[in-house]
C-alpha cells in the first residue's frame, strides 16, 4: 500500500524487495489459502496486497489462474522476475486495493500477509471492502487475514528495543533489525520503528505503522460492507478464534 495518510507510513527500505524477501520466508499461510481455492483449475483467483509473489507463485505452480495486485513497483519487479524464472505466465497488476477497477470478477480473492494493517482510516478500509465487492462472483469467496491485537505485546513492546531479525539478503547483505513501537489510543494506531544495520552499520529508522483492528469491530466491518463471516479462525491450522488467537483469520462470501 502507499501512504494512506500523511502520518502514517511504511518505510522505503522496508519495501526494498531483497530485504522484504529474505526476512518474510516463512509460508505457514500459503496451506491456509490452497485448502480455500476452487477445485476448478480455470477459476479466476484475486490476491490483493500481492507484494513480490510469497503466495502467488507457488499457487501458479499448482495450476491456478491468478492475478496479483500491488502497490509497489519494485516489489511486482521482483514477484515478474520470480514468475519468468519459473515459467510461470503471471498477471501482476500495479494498483492501490482502495480504487481498484478491473475489467472481470474473480471466483475468490485474498488480502494475507496483515495487509489490512496499512489501511489507517476506517474510510480507507471501506473502499478496499468496496472494491472486492466489485470484483467478487456471487457466490465467490474473500478471505483475509489480520493480527489479534495484544495489549500486553504493545505494553512490552513499548519498554524497550528488541532484536527481531537478522539474515543475509539474496545480493549479500547482512541485515540486523531492532524494534520499538508505541500505540496511539485515540487512532489504534501502532506506530512501529524499526532500526536496521546493513553489514555491520547503522543505516536508518523505517516506519512500520500498522492500524490495529479489534475483534468485534473487523466482524462489524466485514458485515457492514455486505459480507457474510463463513470461518473465523484464530491460526492457520484452523483453531477455532478465542482469547489468546494470535490472528483474525476470516473466510466471508
């Protein structure tokens, strides 16, 4: 997503696509969204926040029709390249989910990741609802998933910095990553800072502002927008969503 308010944002290096890519490789999800996908190969298939392709391309490899959708030139850059190297013939579309206006409906469509966390206004979050309306077959189903937000998380990580990540980057960068957040009451907004070390060095604090969005509100949202909650789980295993769930994980039609 781009800077939904002039607050908020994403920093540019955490959108750096080798940076992105060698932080985020786990695909405890990517088993979620398979099980949900129509038996029928020739469904068409949505996912919205696609960044560079964690879970488009191994969906493609199974045969599936699906397009992606980002924001982010250099992260679609790098999901193309990963599509081309593996033979793949992948429809990456650079556009923000809140205007989104595609020729075709789809049979189903994924927002994964705690992509939503980047919509800051309940305004903004509405027009993404719209929009996959819009492009949803009736009958098709949405599915997205979200954090369960934690209070005492925030309280703890407000205290103090913590180490969250460090691994070598796919062009030979050594990535070491610190954070600390603070949460803002009146917007439920988590104002995150991550500090990162490039081969040994400091190199500079990105935002990482994530909207949080509570249990019943999202519940309320999604039906608001004309959504019916199929599934609401607490993991990808498919926990039943109680008190100490980490996600919100939601199957609507």
């Amino acid at each position: 997503m781009d800077k939904t308010d002039s607050n908020y944002k994403v920093g540019d290096l955490i959108y750096d696509a080798n940076i992105y890519d060698g932080m985020n490789t786990n695909l405890a999800d990517l088993d979620f969204y398979k099980r949900w996908l129509p038996k029928n190969k020739n469904a068409r298939i949505l996912e919205l926040c696609c960044g560079t392709g964690r879970l488009t391309i191994p969906i493609a490899k199974d045969g599936y029709d699906i397009s992606g959708v980002d924001n982010m030139p250099s992260m679609l850059e790098q999901a193309k390249t990963k599509a081309s190297e593996g033979g793949l013939d992948v429809e990456f579309i650079e556009a923000d989910i809140r205007t989104l206006n595609l020729p075709e409906k789809f049979d189903l469509i994924f927002i994964p990741f705690n992509s939503i966390h980047h919509l800051y206004k309940n305004d903004d979050l509405f027009k993404a609802f719209k929009a996959v309306n819009n492009h949803l077959k009736d009958g098709g189903l949405f599915l997205l998933d979200c954090f369960n937000p934690n209070i005492q998380f925030i309280v703890e990580g407000e205290k103090e910095q913590k180490e969250i990540a460090k691994y070598t980057t796919n062009d030979g960068r050594d990535i070491l990553i610190k954070q600390i957040m603070r949460y803002e009451n009146k917007t439920q907004i988590n104002r995150i800072e991550w500090q990162y070390y490039i081969n040994g060095k400091f190199d500079s604090i990105q935002n990482l502002d994530m909207r949080l969005y509570f249990p019943q509100e999202l519940d309320s949202y999604l039906e608001w927008n004309g959504f019916n909650i199929i599934n609401k789980f607490g993991g990808f295993e498919e926990e039943a969503f109680n008190d100490h769930s980490l996600k919100q994980i939601f199957v609507c039609q």
